[in-house]
C-alpha cells in the first residue's frame, strides 16, 4: 500500500490515518518519494518541508496512539503557495529580495489547515511577487511545467499549487485568487479549484509589512484550495471556513445554507461578453451542461452575464489606482521584463483622480447588486474559468495583443472576483492531450451549491488526476466514473 498511499483522494488519507491503516509519517514519506522523483521534472515545490513535516507527523502518530480524537484531515499533506505565511519559512514571493524574510506565524488559512490535522509539505512557486503574469515562473525559483504538456503554461499564479496537487506532491494545494489566480491553473493542470465568496474564509496579507493592503486589494483577493476530486475541494472549504480576529472580513456565515425549493437553475453562458471562446472550452461547457441536466438541475441557456465589460473596466481602473504609488518600486523589484505584465496594463489604464475613484466605487456596488439580482433568479451559473486551452508560457507578458489574449480569456473569473461571489472550477476531460474544465459560479456564501453541482459533473465525467509528467502528459491512477 505504501506505493499508493499518494494517489488516494485526501478524505481517503485521513481516513486511513485516523484508524491507523496507515500511519501518518508512512504518508507523508510516500509523498516525499513522490516529490523527488516528479518535481525535478516539473520544478512546482520550491521549499521542501520534509523534517518539518516528518516531525508533525510523527507528533501526529503520537497522538492517535494515546487515544487522541485526530481531526478532518488528519495527515494529509498540503503545499502553500509561496506569498502566503508558514510559520519559520521565509515567504519569498518568488524574488531574491525576500529570500529571507521568515514568517513568524502561519497565515490563518494555514493555521485551519494544521489544526484540523493537514501537514504543510512545502512552498510552491508563484510568478515573481504574484505580478509577473499568469504563467508560474519566478526569479528565485524558475518555471514550473505543466504536467500534460510542457510547452503549455500550469497557468497562475497559483500554479505551483496545481501542478503539485495534479502530479500526487501533495494532496492539497493552498492558494488564492483575485481574477483567477486558482481557477485557471486548476483548468490548464485538470484538478478542482474553489474561489470563495468575499468574507468565507479568513486572512491575512500583510506579510511585507504591519500595513493593510488598500480597498481593492482587502476586497478581491481570497484564498483558496486545489484537490484532484471535489469530494476533498468540500473538505477542505468546511475546515477552512470560519472566523479570525486577525480577519475582521470573515463573516460567521453558516457552511451550508438552507436547501432551495424544487430543481436548482443554471444559467448557462459560453462566451461571456460574446468576445469569442475557443470549440474546445465551448464544448466542456456544453458537456457540463449535459451532465447538470442528467443530475436533475434545471439549465438553461441565457443571452449573457451582467455588466461584463463594465465591471472589467471598473476593476481595471480601481486597482490600477490602488497600485500606482507603489508601481515605482515594485517594478524595480520584478527587474526587466517581469514588469511587463503589469507595465502595460498601467499603459493601457492610466491612475484615476479620486473623484473619478469614488464614482467607480459606486459603479462597484451597483454592478454587485446586478449579480445579487441575476444570481436570485439563477442560484447557478455554468460558465468557462479561461475560454482557451492552455496557452503558451509567458503569452500574457510578450506583447500588447498576447497581454489582451489572456485578459480576455479570464474574463469570466475577473468580473466573478470584483462581486465578490464564489466559484468552483471542476475538470470535464481532455481535448488534443490537455485537460478541460469549466467552473460553477454561484451566490455570496452559497458555496455548497457550487460544490454540489461540481460533485455532479466530476460524477458523470470523472477525475482526471494524479497525473505522470512527460511532454505530452498522461493519466497515473486516473479514476473514471463508470
């Protein structure tokens, strides 16, 4: 069993830890054989914790041997993206700059994780300081390979997270997301993503200082977990949903609400904005839609989501202004040519005046309540994470038309971020060797709805992971639905 304690889903880990089928220093040496022989290959994890985790999960074995009640995730081990806190281990935002800036306590996502029995196994890599683009490559730690095809990007910036999680590193991936930071690398590497709703889950992003991020940065970044089944994407939420002092935006909101009356709606759009989506990701949506309607949901077709190019424009100009003081010496930070990503947008979208800000604040809530409404009368909405395959590394930083290209591709996660509404990106297949998704976006702190409806496509479709990295990928312990 020792060979395949890796490939079993995360709930299944437990499980076997909690009544000691297996023990928990037995699981997380399989998973350390596994990084060392897949991620030279594909350069994901970039801090190994291995005596660290060693050490937990001898502490853990302990316990469970003195008759100790051991939580959810008890053993299971999980990377964390490299701009978010593990306590002791330096948060280097994939630059040189803060190679040794040691974080002297766990993030609160992590801090859930740890004591619901989830064992911190390593860093994973980022694009330098999240900014450099989507493609995960930064300038402390390299490029990381997309295990299905190595000339095709892992997507960002939580691809680190994905492509351990894809390739059996590790159970679970902790990132986050601001436009599509986890969804999109959870599509380009075939795992399951969540994007909660603004206020699910607490944080804390001042790790470069004592200072709080602005408006902007407090209200769209959330973070959020990567599983290879959906079944451990929902464990995952349950432990890490809640409240923290350090966190005044985490609302304590119920983890499931109340069941709707009758069969759930799903709208169904393709082609957010109408701006174009490639026949591969069409497809996925079309048979995801076939899969709802086979579970019983009641999906329909509509002309389109709200405000779409509105809402891009506003989250543009909105964050463009937040960030203009600090763009001087953050671009000296990324170097030359990591700051192309963000230089043109700055271009593009020049800084506001405040008056102009305060209008677009408003514009902010009336769009928000566009989709509070949309969302009322369909709890469910069926949509692409990215409306192209997995594009070329780097395409977002080449050039203007390369920049423009992946913006639109992400448009559906963007607008989906600024209201603040929760998402699940689930897998559907493949297509020409790479894999394809969609994700389920729902209403404000309605994540089980999400979660549900992703349970019944990876039903109906399967799981696509773990998977053996070569330059055209394949599947490794695939599990199928019958």
């Amino acid at each position: 069993m020792q060979d395949a304690l890796w490939q079993m889903p995360a709930t299944a880990q437990a499980e076997a830890v909690r009544t000691a089928e297996v023990s928990a220093l037995e699981l997380i040496d399989s998973h350390l054989d596994r990084i060392a022989e897949v991620n030279p290959r594909v350069n994901a994890v970039t801090q190994l914790l291995a005596e660290r985790a060693r050490g937990a999960a001898a502490r853990l074995d302990r316990r469970r041997a003195a008759g100790e009640a051991l939580g959810p995730l008890a053993g299971v081990p999980f990377t964390v993206k490299e701009s978010t806190a593990v306590e002791g281990v330096p948060t280097t935002f994939g630059t040189e700059r803060f190679r040794d800036l040691v974080a002297p306590a766990d993030a609160p996502p992590v801090a859930r994780l740890r004591a619901a029995g989830a064992i911190p196994i390593g860093h994973s890599n980022i694009p330098t300081l999240i900014l450099a683009g989507m493609h995960t490559r930064s300038e402390l730690f390299g490029d990381t390979v997309n295990p299905w095809d190595s000339s095709r990007t892992p997507g960002g910036s939580s691809g680190g997270d994905a492509v351990a999680v894809a390739t059996g590193m590790a159970a679970l991936g902790l990132g986050n997301d601001s436009g599509g930071s986890v969804r999109i690398p959870a599509q380009f590497c075939g795992v399951a993503g969540l994007k909660p709703s603004t206020g699910r889950f607490p944080a804390d992003h001042r790790v470069l200082g004592p200072e709080d991020p602005g408006p902007a940065s407090q209200l769209l970044v959330t973070d959020g977990p990567l599983a290879r089944s959906v079944g451990d994407l929902r464990l995952a939420y349950e432990v890490l949903a809640g409240t923290d002092p350090r966190d005044p935006r985490a609302v304590p909101v119920p983890v499931y609400g109340e069941p709707l009356p009758g069969r759930v709606k799903v709208a169904v759009v393709a082609d957010p904005g109408g701006h174009g989506v490639h026949p591969t990701v069409r497809g996925a949506v079309g048979t995801a839609a076939d899969a709802l309607r086979d579970a019983g949901y009641d999906v329909r077709e509509v002309a389109d989501v709200p405000r779409l190019d509105e809402a891009l424009e506003a989250y543009g100009r909105i964050t463009v202004t937040e960030f203009a003081p600090a763009w001087p010496v953050v671009r000296r930070l990324l170097g030359e040519g990591g700051d192309r990503y963000i230089g043109m947008a700055m271009e593009r979208t020049p800084p506001v005046s405040a008056d102009v800000l305060m209008k677009l604040m408003g514009s902010w809530l009336g769009i928000r309540r566009s989709w509070a409404e949309f969302l009322d009368e369909y709890p469910l909405l069926l949509g692409p994470v990215f409306t192209e395959p997995p594009v070329e590394p780097g395409l977002e930083s080449r050039d203007r038309p390369g920049r423009d290209r992946v913006g639109s591709g992400m448009r559906l996660c963007t607008v989906t971020s600024f209201v603040g509404v929760p998402g699940v990106a689930v897998p559907t297949g493949t297509a020409d060797g790479l894999p394809c998704g969609v994700q389920i976006v729902g209403r404000a702190f309605r994540e089980d709805l999400c979660l549900d409806a992703a349970q019944a496509i990876e039903d109906r479709l399967g799981v696509l992971t773990p998977v053996d990295p070569r330059a055209g990928g394949g599947p490794s312990g695939r599990t199928l639905a019958p």
